[in-house]
C-alpha cells in the first residue's frame, strides 16, 4: 500500500505540475487540445489524489502498524468510525485529506462551470493545479509523507488522541477542511479574470456558488468546532480565542464582507477591486490558519506537533500574496467602477461600512493573534493575549456589526429620502427599544448584553417587516393565502430572503453568546447521598445529588461513572452522569497498558433556557466521594439552533433557481422602448 | 456482563469494593473498584475554591503547564495538570495574607513576569495592542466618508451642470411602457 500510495502521490505533483504549466504558459489560446490537455489533467490529479487516499484508508483499516502514520493515531481497539476519522486525524493524513477534496473541487469545477465561461477556465485548473502541487509537493518533500514507514512493526498502535473521539471529531475537521479547501475555487476564478482581462462580471457568476459553498462549510465547521469544545473540552464554554479558533474565523469574516459587497458589483458595477481584493486575502488567510495550525508558531491547544511544515505555508503565503496582488497592480485600471456612490445615505454606503466593520473585525482578531510575536519583537518581552483582550476589542464591533445587520437592508438603494428612512426604521426601532425596556424591567443590569438583546429586537424587527412587507405585497398582488405567499416570495428571490434568513441565524448567536455572561458555576465534593444548590439565571434552584461512581469496561477504555440526580426547585428531574475515561492499548506480551492521560466526558441535558453542565474531576482518595464542577450555562442550545438557522439560509440562498441577478438582468438585451427617466424615477418615489 | 468482565481485569483482592454505596451522613464512604483508572485522585473542594474573589483572580492569570488557558478554567477543566492546583493553592495563600485581587495579580507578575497575564497590561507599548484595531477602523471609515462625500458632491455638481444643458428631445412612451418601466426600476431598488 505505501508503494502505491507513493507512485500516487507522484502522479499526482507530475500531472498537476503539467497542468500548471501549460496553463500558465498560454499556449492553449486557439489550440483546443492543449486547453484539454489542462482540463485531464486536473481530472488525472484527481484520480492519483484518491488512489492515495484509499491506500491510506486500506492501511489503517487493515492495521498496518508498520505504516508510521497508521502506527501513530490509531490502535486495534478503536472502534472503526474513528478508524474512518483516523485519516484526518494527524499532520500527513490531513495533508492528504487537503490534496484529495481540493482535487476533487478542482475537477468539480471543470465540470460543472457553463461552457461560456471556457475562457477563463484553463487559468482556473492553472491555480487549482498548482495550489494542489504544492500540497503534495509538501508531503512528498518535508517529511510529511503518510507513506512512511517504520523500520519494525509494532503489535498494536499507540491510539486516537480520547479528544478526538467524539463524533464531532469526524465532522467538524472535514467541516472546516472543506469550507477552507473550496475557498481554492474562488481564488482561482479571480486569479483567471485577472490573467485574462475578462473583468466584467462573468468571473462573479461562474464563482458565486462556489463562495457560497465555503461559506457554508466554514460556517458549519466553526459551529461544529464549538459543538465539540462544549462537550469533549469540559471547560463549560464554546469558544476561547484560541488562536487556531481565530484562523478559522478570519476567512469566514472577509468570506462574509465579499458575499454582501458583491452585491454592489452586481447590481451596480461598484468596487471591482475591493471585491478582488477580498478573494484574494480570504484565500490568503486560509493558508494563514493552515501555517498557524501546523508551524506551533503560535501556542495553541489544537496546533498539531510542532514541525517544519509551517515555514513551507509560510513562503507559500509570501509567494501567491506577492503574485496575486501584482498581478492586481497591473490590471488595477480595467477595474473602473462603472458608476459613483449617489449618496451617503444609501444601501451601497451601509454595505461600504459593513465591509469595513467586517475586515475590521479580521484585522483586529489578526492583530491580537500576532501581538504576543509583535510584542516580543518590539519589547522582548513574551506576553499572553487571551479571552479578555478579544472580549474588550471585540464586543464594541460585533455589536456595531449587529446594529448594520438591522440597518442596510432597511436603506434604499442609491439615496434613500427622509420619508422613507421614517418609514423604514420605526418599526424596527420600535421592536428594539421595546425589547431593551422589558429587560431592564426584568432586572438586566449588565451593558453588553442589554445591548446585544436590545439590537436583537431592532434586527428582528427589520428581518420581520421585509417578510412580512413582501408577503403582503404577494397576497395583494397575486390574490395568494399568506402562507403561499410567504413560501413564494422566498422562492422567487432565494438570494435575498435566504440572506435574511441567514442574519436571523446570526443574531440568534448574538442572543445566545450574551446569554454566557450570566452563567453559574461552582465546585463540591459530595459523598453518595450529598447534595448541593445552584441558583440559575432564570431563578430555578437546582438540587444535585451525588449517587455514586460505577466503573466498568468499554471497548478501549475502562469508564469511571459518576451519577448526580437532578432536582429543579425541589422535583425530581432525572440523573445525569459524567465520566473519567483511561483509554488502552496491548502491548507486545499482550496485556493492557493505559495509553493517553485519562480524559473527562462531561454530562449535560441541554434545554431551551439553560444547560445544565456537570463535570466529575475526579475521587477523593480513590473513594466514591467525587469532586464535581457544577455549571448552569444560559441560553447555549440556541447556538446550535442558530447553526441550523444560519444553514438553512444559507442552502436556500445558494440553491439553484429562484429569480435572475440583478445584473443578468441589467446586461439583458434593451427592451426597445424610451421613456423620460425622471417621469419614471418620480413615479417610483411615490 | 461488562461490569463482570471489568471485575476479571487487573481485580485488586485487597480492596473490596461495597455492594452498595452508603448514602449520606451515614459515614465512610466505599472505595473504587479500581481507582488506578479513575484518575488523578482529588483533594476535596475548600471554600476558597468557589471564592468569587478567587475566581476572577484566577481568570486573569495563565497556568504555566502551557495549555494557554486561565489556572480557574485549568485546574477545573484539565485534571490532569498539576500545575494550575498550586497556582490556586498559591493563590489562596496570598489572599490569606490579607493581599488584594490586584496586589496578588502583581506578586504572581513579578514572580513569574508579565506572560502570566491573560490579558497585557494597557500601558506603554501594549496601548498598541487594544487602541490599533479601533483606531484603523475609524480612520479607515474616516477616509472612506470624506471620498463618498467628495465623489457624491461632485456628481452632484456635475449633474447640475448637465442640468443647465439644453435637453435631447425627450423620447415619449405609452402608459402600458411607464408602467412596465416603473415596475422593473422598483424591483432595482428591492
């Protein structure tokens, strides 16, 4: 198998390399042979890619120990979806899982792009061929190689990480992985308008979806990350400004700040070279996360073992920012914009602001990220930049971010009048002030979350008045029950009502983060039969009582179960149990040793309101007296909720159909009829 | 069956684990079958655990096992470490010395230098750190208003200008036409 997979990899860096080259070299212009000699090849890069991949697949399930990657994160006991997420689970393996999706979307996109994009798309295999060049190259290269072999065969692996199995861990890292990799996609397509001069909006509509779809995995990914910090990490939160948790976010920021400015391209031929730009940095920050994960240049508690593969990501991302930006250099006067901004007081000025809040929130995380390097550079000194720095630069532009997510869509395109901004905002307004006063009638004292959940309220009430003006715009007009109309109205426009669908999705995470600030916690040590009372935000008085700690054996580990009956405000409500798990492996005289520290399972029953959280830490003196960290988390189910909110908006706004561009509809051929515009123009401020 | 075959494993004679565990205020406590996999054993929980005072002391300093996290978040989430249960213990004896939240932040800075704080301090060169991010928003957001202001009172005069031009013949169009045309200039500005 590692002969095979060898040979495959190979393959692999030669086709993508000829590929590339006779891309790049432009002798496909009028010669259709060539051009499809590139667009095989990248089919051939592919099919190596995954030749690869099922020779690592078979390894590991075959157990062949002497594979050092098999040897490495992998044992005979670990249950065999893990086996599966095994792949992925180490430096080499990931390297590979990058190579084959990228190869994989690269093909896809060959495929699936109309034929009247063809001229952009020997460029577009160039960049997706030599992007996956290098990944393979760094396998191949850097002592990466999930082919290597050790020079003995060990009777048994050392194991998978007890982190890493949780089912989260066979998503959330394709998850990520696939919203990272596809941003290859766009890149490529803006790359090839670039080498091309076909700068008008054709590149926008072939790589739209393709956003789209990296946006979404990014997003899932990012969800699904906090899933598995919540209950595998135990520490009773979902995000800690880890740096590797930052990696992943500044892509999805400067994702989001191009999704809403491409709009302003579309629909009215403005900032070409913004837009350029911000495909460019997305792709650059998301080898950036790549080099932050893999140097350990930064410490991080997901960083995978330190090693030289970082520095190779680090010339890689020096080399494509100097090629892309100049290249941008030079076609910098192409990209004119085809009108002026009318006024401040418009959509395309709030959507302006929203880009800026959107890179400013990357820079600063990135900022914070690097100042601990910045700082001891500069002072010698080595400092630590952790949650309450991100917390106090942060939750100023979140906030800001969450007030525009209610204000642009209630602005009108080009200029907005007084009138109309009355019309547009009361309501809104209204909902908001009114949510603000019933919270601070109920006692909400603390500024950030009053704040959050008061401009929750006004983006509701935004997000509700465009549903509910369009359906009732449908009923009037088409005679249709609400429910019909509201059902089309989405249909016919997918692209706006699953965008607002989306910002309902985002201000459940504001909601649902704010709630954070008002959670319990504490710590007991209770003999069998002891109990102890927490008061919950919502003025519940929980009763936990420790029952007792059962051991017993599972499949690769020996579980030490600790038992805690619930009580809310004096009834019986259940028990929960939290774990101490010693996961092991057999030796070579056959006999079970302990393999990885002991882990911790935490126990949680999750509720619309609150999360009940229980954690054993551990028995006093190896009795069944256990020390148990109790947390009540306020308002956490509704991140998840807000995960399949933000989907769902997501998948109906990339969903085939539903109503032509604006812009498609701004170069369709004229309708042969003149008009004074200003008759016209009048006719629609009234 | 499974708590069966546990019990064959590695069964330690010398312990005899109860049939059932006593229940509360009723004395000893029974012992783990094998506490060899339970864990680190624990001390129990002090008052001063669930200090608030403690607590939030504790949230601003970093354990220094390397895991990057606080010592409250670590020694109540990585009960494996070792070190984050003396930074507490150190903690707590320094509040026992009558020290306050700031007065032990400072003992823990000079004693183990300025990494040790999740956060930098908000004085001299770490200014930076806090101030940069904010400040390039708005003056970023500062130069973008004055272009779209310059640009938009430039078109405006321009318009004016073409204003005072003499008009082409205006091209007339059917009531069905305006119609049509205003129809398609809303849906624009959706």
């Amino acid at each position: 198998m590692t002969l095979l997979g060898n040979f495959a990899l190979w393959a692999a860096l030669l086709f993508g390399i000829w590929g590339a080259a006779l891309a790049f070299s432009n002798r496909w212009h009028g010669r259709p042979e060539v051009a499809l000699s590139i667009t095989r090849s990248v089919y051939a890069v592919f099919a190596a890619c995954v030749v690869a991949s099922v020779a690592l697949w078979k390894g590991i399930i075959a157990h062949d120990f002497n594979m050092e990657y098999v040897w490495a994160y992998t044992s005979r006991n670990l249950p065999s979806g893990y086996l599966f997420s095994a792949f992925w689970a180490g430096q080499k393996g990931s390297l590979l899982f990058w190579a084959v999706v990228l190869s994989l979307f690269a093909a896809l996109a060959q495929a699936m792009t109309p034929r009247r994009y063809a001229p952009l798309m020997p460029y577009v295999a160039g960049v997706t061929s030599a992007v996956t060049v290098f990944f393979v190259a760094v396998m191949l290269f850097s002592g990466a190689n999930p082919f290597e072999r050790l020079p003995f065969t060990p009777v048994d692996g050392r194991g998978l990480n007890p982190q890493l199995q949780n089912p989260g861990m066979m998503i959330h890292p394709p998850m990520l992985y696939l919203g990272y990799i596809s941003i290859t996609i766009p890149f490529a397509f803006a790359m090839a308008a670039l080498l091309s001069r076909k700068l008008d909006t054709g590149w926008i509509h072939a790589m739209r979806r393709w956003m789209l779809v990296s946006w979404l995995f990014l997003s899932i990914g990012i969800t699904l990350g906090m899933w598995w910090a919540y209950v595998e990490l135990g520490w009773g939160g979902y995000w800690a400004w880890d740096p590797v948790e930052n990696a992943s976010l500044l892509p999805w920021l400067t994702m989001t700040a191009f999704l809403h400015s491409v709009m302003i391209q579309e629909k009215r031929g403005m900032l070409k070279r913004w837009n350029l730009s911000l495909v460019v940095g997305t792709f650059l920050l998301s080898i950036f996360g790549t080099f932050i994960t893999r140097s350990g240049v930064i410490a991080s508690v997901h960083s995978f073992t330190q090693s030289n593969v970082g520095y190779y990501f680090l010339a890689f991302l020096f080399l494509i920012a100097v090629a892309s930006y100049t290249l941008l250099y030079t076609r910098w006067p192409l990209l004119e914009a085809d009108v002026e901004l009318e006024s401040m007081v418009s959509r395309e000025a709030a959507f302006l602001f929203n880009n800026l809040l959107f890179v400013g929130i990357a820079f600063s995380v990135l900022w914070g990220t690097l100042f601990p390097i910045l700082s001891e550079a500069v002072r010698g000194t080595k400092i630590t930049v952790g949650p309450p720095f991100f917390n106090k630069v942060n939750v100023p532009l979140g906030l800001l971010l969450l007030a525009l997510t209610g204000i642009g869509p209630l602005i009108a395109w080009r200029k907005a009048s007084v009138n109309n901004l009355r019309r547009q905002f009361a309501f809104p307004v209204g909902s908001g002030l009114f949510v603000g006063a019933v919270l601070a009638a109920l006692g909400v004292r603390e500024l950030a979350p009053l704040m959050t959940w008061g401009l929750a309220g006004f983006v509701t009430g935004t997000i509700a008045q465009e549903f509910w003006r369009g359906t009732r715009a449908r009923v009037r007009m088409h005679a249709e029950s609400a429910p019909v109309a509201l059902g089309r109205l989405i249909a016919r426009n997918r692209r706006r009502y699953g965008g607002y669908i989306v910002h309902l999705g985002m201000l459940v995470y504001f909601v649902a983060f704010a709630g954070m600030a008002f959670k319990v916690q504490r710590e007991a040590t209770l003999k069998p039969g002891e109990s102890v009372e927490l008061k919950s935000p919502f003025g519940h008085t929980y009763t936990f009582t420790h029952v007792g700690i059962s051991q017993f054996k599972e499949l690769n580990r020996y579980v030490s179960a600790a038992t805690v009956e619930v009580a809310v405000d004096g009834k019986p409500d259940g028990r929960i149990v939290s774990e101490k798990r010693q996961h092991f492996t057999v030796n070579e005289l056959g006999t079970e040793e302990a393999s990885f520290e002991p882990s911790t399972e935490v126990g949680i029953r999750s509720g619309l309101r609150e999360d009940i959280y229980i954690v054993f830490a551990g028995a006093v003196n190896g009795t069944e007296e256990a020390v148990y960290r109790f947390n009540i988390n306020p308002l956490v189910w509704w991140v998840w909720a807000a995960g399949f909110i933000l989907t769902f908006g997501g998948l109906i706004t990339m969903w085939p159909g539903g109503g032509t561009p604006a812009a498609s509809r701004r170069s369709a051929p004229q309708a042969g009829y003149g008009v004074e515009l200003a008759t016209a123009r009048a006719g629609t401020e009234q | 069956m499974r708590r069966r075959a546990f019990l064959s494993f590695q069964q330690d004679t010398t312990r005899q684990a109860p049939v059932a565990s006593p229940r509360a205020g009723q004395g000893d406590v029974g012992t783990l079958f094998n506490p060899d996999v339970a864990g680190r054993p624990r001390a129990p929980t002090v008052e001063g655990d669930n200090d608030a005072l403690v607590r939030n002391t504790e949230l601003k300093l970093q354990c220094t096992c390397g895991c990057t996290l606080d010592i409250f978040t670590c020694r109540t989430t990585d009960f494996t470490c070792t070190y984050s249960p003396a930074l507490h213990r150190e903690v707590v004896a320094l509040f026992a010395e009558g020290k306050t939240s700031e007065q032990v932040i400072a003992a823990f800075v000079d004693k183990y230098g300025e990494k040790i704080l999740m956060a930098p301090k908000p004085e001299g060169f770490n200014i930076a750190g806090y101030v940069v991010p904010g400040a390039a928003i708005l003056i970023v957001g500062g130069i973008v208003a004055w272009v779209i202001r310059r640009r938009v009172r430039r078109s405006a005069e321009d318009a004016a200008e073409q204003a005072l031009a003499p008009l082409p013949p205006a091209a007339t169009g059917t009531d069905a036409e305006l119609e049509r045309l205003n129809r398609e200039l809303a849906e624009m500005e959706k």
